[in-house]
C-alpha cells in the first residue's frame, strides 16, 4: 500500500462526492476498514471515511428491502423485520444465516453491508446471498445515479465496474422468494468460509449461487436448469461435473486446493436442495 497523504472525513453525500470528482481515481473510500488490509497493492493517495453520510438505515418496503451501504452485518443480524422478510430454511432468516457466523462478534459491528459486497474476496459471503436474491446496487457520482443489478455488478470483480467518482449508497433487495437456503463451510464456525451457496426460490424459478470457487460469486445455470426440469439433482461425480460445467476454471486458493473445494461445493448443495424441497412455496 502506498504512503496515505490524507484522510477525509465528509459530513454529507454531496461533499463525499466532490472529493471523489476533485480527486478522480486518488480517492479509497473506507467503511467498515476490515478489508484495507488486504489489499497489499493499493496506490491511493488519500482515504476518505463514509460513517458520517447517513448511509446506515435499514428500509422494508412492500417490494423490497434497501440496506444502507453503511449498515454493519450486527445491524443485519438484530434486525427482525429483516429476518421476517426473509425467510430461510433454517428459521432465523438468511440475513441471520449469513452474518451470524461471518467473523468475530467486533468484527460484524465493523463489517458494513456496502463493503462485504464492494471488496470481494473468495471468502465473502454476504455477496453471494445478493447474487442469488438478484439485488440491485445504487451507485452515486457528482453527475447523478445509476442501478446497476448483481448480475452486473459480479460479472467481474465490483472494483473493475464501479467508476473512480462513484460510490456505493444502498444495496436494493426484492421480496417474494418462496423458499431460501443459505449454506457455508469453514474449518471452524468464525474463520473465513472456504465455500458458502444460496439457494432462492422465486415464482420464476431458482437462482443458485456458489461462492468461494471463483474470484467472484457465481450461479450455476445448470442446477438451474435442472430445478427448472424439476428432476432430482445428480449426486456425487455427476453434480460435481454439472457445476463444473457452469465454473470450467477454479479460483486456486490456499490452503484447500479446487477438486477439494469443488467436492465440498457438491455436497452442500446437494443438502441445500433437499433443505428447498422440504419447504413450501
């Protein structure tokens, strides 16, 4: 990481996004900062904090529900409303599912909802989720707002999408999945997940989601096509062969190599569309 010259501190949307206009491409806007850390080859010349734009409410609408891009996962977790809007398999909601295991207790009330899904890395989890719910992202710039959906957004890593003078707002989820299931696995409860996948059920049918096989989340238009067809889904060999055909290139990420991570993918989903079945739509 390059030698930070300053830090700012804006106090409202708009002087937020002077400074990113101002100073185009200079500018690393830091949320919750769990994730600067990580990337060893920043070259910013300045950092600028978001915790004093507003951005950390929680709506629920009839449609939909709109995440602040400043709300911590702590938020997310205690949220009842939230948890009532979305339902998952498991009883606690899949915003629950989802945070409930996702670093340590400090580490959720740091870990904001806009940079877990800004600042992917193969571990994230909470973007995989977004994927498979098809939220939308709300960008912001000095010249107006643009939404862009998850399927645009994750179609390449965000920090390739995104424009140098825009900032993430709000994260935008419809309602109205049937049937939701949230799965992980991680060598211990609050260690980074080596492979998480979601599963939603919409009248329009099931997006599947997995995380951790590539460098970001991806569905697979196989299973799919396959919870289309409404036949059982292949078990063993043959669901690891049907995914790899959606993921043709595994991420190679430490310490567990891809067939092992592939494999691990293969049996939670297969359980997560038992898990779907037993719930009614």
């Amino acid at each position: 990481m390059s030698k930070v010259e300053t830090f700012f501190y804006p106090k409202s949307l708009d002087e937020a996004l002077s400074i990113l206009a101002l100073k185009r491409g200079d500018v690393a806007p830091v949320a919750g900062s769990t994730a600067i850390g990580h990337l060893t080859g920043l070259r910013k010349r300045y950092l600028m904090g978001l915790g004093g734009l507003g951005l950390d409410t929680i709506e629920l609408h009839a449609d939909r529900a709109r995440l602040g891009a400043m709300v911590p996962l702590a938020a997310l977790e205690a949220h009842d409303g939230l948890a009532a809007a979305f339902p998952s398999a498991s009883g606690r909601g899949v915003f629950r599912d989802v945070t409930r295991c996702l670093g340590s207790t400090l580490l959720r009330h740091m870990i904001t909802a806009g940079g877990n899904a800004f600042q992917v890395f193969a571990w994230s989890e909470l973007p995989v989720v977004f994927l498979a719910l098809d939220a939308r992202f709300v960008l912001r710039r000095a010249e107006g707002e643009r939404v862009l959906t998850a399927d645009e957004l994750y179609a390449a890593h965000p920090r390739t999408i995104l424009r140098p003078d825009e900032l993430l707002v709000a994260v935008e989820v419809p309602r109205g999945t049937t049937g939701l299931v949230y799965d992980r696995f991680s060598s211990a409860e609050s260690e980074y997940c080596l492979v998480s996948l979601c599963l939603a059920r919409r009248p329009s049918g099931v997006r599947a989601v997995v995380g951790g096989l590539s460098t970001v989340p991806r569905h697979l238009p196989g299973l799919e096509a396959a919870f289309a067809a409404g036949a059982p889904l292949p078990d063993g060999p043959a669901l690891d062969a049907l995914i790899r055909a959606d993921l043709p290139t595994l991420q190679a990420a430490q310490p567990y190599p891809p067939e092992y991570r592939l494999s691990v993918a293969s049996g939670l989903l297969a359980e997560a569309a038992r898990a779907l079945h037993e719930v009614q739509p």
